[in-house]
C-alpha cells in the first residue's frame, strides 16, 4: 500500500502544539511469551482545555499525556484493518473519549504498516484475536491508567481485518483452512489481499471480558457458513458499505448479518466504499493514497464520520452503561 509510509511515521513521530477535550497517550506492550512487543495509541477524558498533537501528517484534536479525568470508565478496544495502524480511526477515538470512555487502537504486529513482510500471511489473522487479549491483560493490570478502567464494561471496534477479529472474539469461528483453499490466486475478488502461505490458527479466540461490538465492513469470507458464526451471543451494531472493496464484498457482509444469531441490523452506508470507515484524511495523505482517502461522487466522508460517531457513541454507552448498584 503506497499509504504505508504515512501510516508509520503517523505512529513513530509525535510533536505538540495546541488541542481539545480527549487526552491522548503513545506507548508500548513489551514482548512476552504470547507475542512481539505493540505500539498502542490511548485515548482518554481529559479536563485540559484545548490543544494540538501533530502525529506525522495527522494534526489531531487531543492533549499529550493529559490525566484521565473520571473513574471506572468504559474501556473500548480498536482493531484496525489491512495494514492499518491505531490511528486510522482516530476521529472515532476521539469523540469517544469525549463522551466519557477510554480508548485504545494498536497496531497489529503481523499486520501493520510497518511490518509489511508479515501482513500478507494467513499469521496476521491468526494472532490478531491474541493481540487483542494481551493488550485488554495490559490495560487492566499494568497500565498507568488501569485503577481508572470499570472491567466488567469492556467495548470492542474494528474495521475489516478488525471485523473478522472482533467476531472472532466475539465467539464466531473462522475457517482459515476453508480461506487458504478458495486463495490459491491470492489476487482474486473474494480474497483480495490475502497470501495463501499457511499458519495455524489461535487456539482460542473468545474474549468473555469484551461485552459489545462495533463491527463495520468485515471480512466476512472467513465465516462461510452459518454455522461457524454460532457461538456470537455479544450484543452487536454491524455497519457495511454500499460499495465494498478490497475483499470485502457488500453480500458477504449481508450474509453474515443474516446467519448471526439475534440477526443484528446491518447498517449499510449508501454511496460509500469500504474504506469511508476510516479518518477522513489529510491532504498530504489523500495525495498519497487517492485509493484510500477518495470517496465515491456524491459521498461526504467527513460527514457521515459525525452522524458515524455519534450512533457508535451512543450503542456504547447504552450496552455498556454502569450496572446498577445492589
């Protein structure tokens, strides 16, 4: 992708000037025995009044390393999609934050811009769900900000790639084995950009701890029967796109939708491609990559993004609302 560039210095270079309302931090999970080490993007509330943070092209409304104002907050976790990074949903994050939550997006190490060697392989679908697991072990029990994290009210949003693993979590079962064999032309339609090279799956891949989803355009062709979506009992919202693309197809979306048990609405986004879920993009960015950031004639990314946030916002804070006291 000719956005990987962008997406890395995004993430490594970090400069401040002035922002707004949602705090936000950079740091890392140190390698362990599960995994490499994961670069994670935080974002939280914060009682600063404004201020910029200039992460490469992105001028981002937040404040750098501000005190999280509030205690045992929601804690929604980010995943994003092929060759992503955490902050191509940055925009989502923020208002997030805004309205109470604390925020996390990684970058998937076998799946990242920066680690294009890996992020073809069958690998950066198997690890993803163990990804998730270690940075939710993180943020409860050796973070800085973990005695400020409600556990018991844990959210979950990803996009594409980041919708497979969310459904995974979630208690779906995907067929890798089923995926490799219809990819033996890793350039066709269906499989889009995925290599055929072969990797075992994650033994285990639901997460109880996460109790709703946002799941928007996911990659959908590692669920192909009804059967191996099953064991999704999670309240879901399941947003797709009119159009699809990069092989997400807008029918596989439907079907999924369809063969989920409590058969979720499925939010389709007329006019839009798959890739309006992500950040409306800066100009140097949009230059760069026209195949990411350009929209369909007709469709405004920026303001489906606010209508967007708000209805993400709002299913959060409705399944995720504080248990009432006893």
């Amino acid at each position: 992708m000719r956005l990987r560039n962008f997406w890395l210095a995004a993430v490594l270079s970090c400069t401040t000037s002035l922002a707004h309302a949602a705090g936000l931090k950079v740091f890392q999970i140190p390698a362990d025995a599960e995994g490499p080490a994961i670069k994670v993007a935080e974002w939280s509330p914060c009682a600063v009044p404004a201020g910029t943070v200039t992460l490469g092209p992105f001028a981002l409304p937040a404040v750098r390393d501000c005190p999280v104002a509030g205690d045992k907050l929601p804690l929604i976790v980010v995943s994003h999609g092929f060759g992503g990074t955490s902050l191509v949903h940055h925009d989502t994050a923020e208002v997030l934050a805004d309205a109470g939550f604390i925020v996390v997006a990684l970058n998937h190490p076998d799946d990242t811009a920066s680690n294009p060697d890996k992020e073809r392989s069958l690998a950066a679908l198997a690890s993803r769900p163990t990804d998730i697991k270690r940075l939710i072990d993180y943020m409860l029990h050796k973070a800085p900000d973990a005695a400020k994290i409600d556990p018991e009210r844990i959210g979950f949003f990803g996009f594409s790639r980041g919708g497979y693993t969310g459904l995974g979590l979630a208690g779906a079962s995907p067929d890798l084995p089923a995926l490799k064999a219809r990819c033996g032309d890793p350039t066709g339609a269906q499989c889009g950009r995925i290599d055929p090279s072969w990797a075992p799956p994650a033994p285990s891949l639901h997460e109880p701890r996460i109790k709703a989803y946002v799941i928007a355009d996911p990659l959908s062709s590692v669920f192909p029967t009804k059967e191996t979506l099953q064991g999704v009992s999670a309240p879901i919202a399941l947003w797709g796109s009119e159009f699809g693309g990069d092989g997400v197809a807008p029918a596989d979306v439907a079907r999924v939708a369809a063969d989920l048990p409590g058969h979720p609405a499925l939010h389709v986004v007329p006019g839009a491609n798959h890739f309006a879920f992500l950040t409306v993009c800066p100009p140097e960015l949009a230059k760069a990559a026209p195949e990411i950031c350009a929209d369909p004639p007709g469709f405004d990314r920026a303001a489906f993004h606010k209508a967007f946030d708000a209805e993400v916002v709002a299913f959060f804070k409705t399944q995720l609302a504080p248990k009432p006291a006893d």
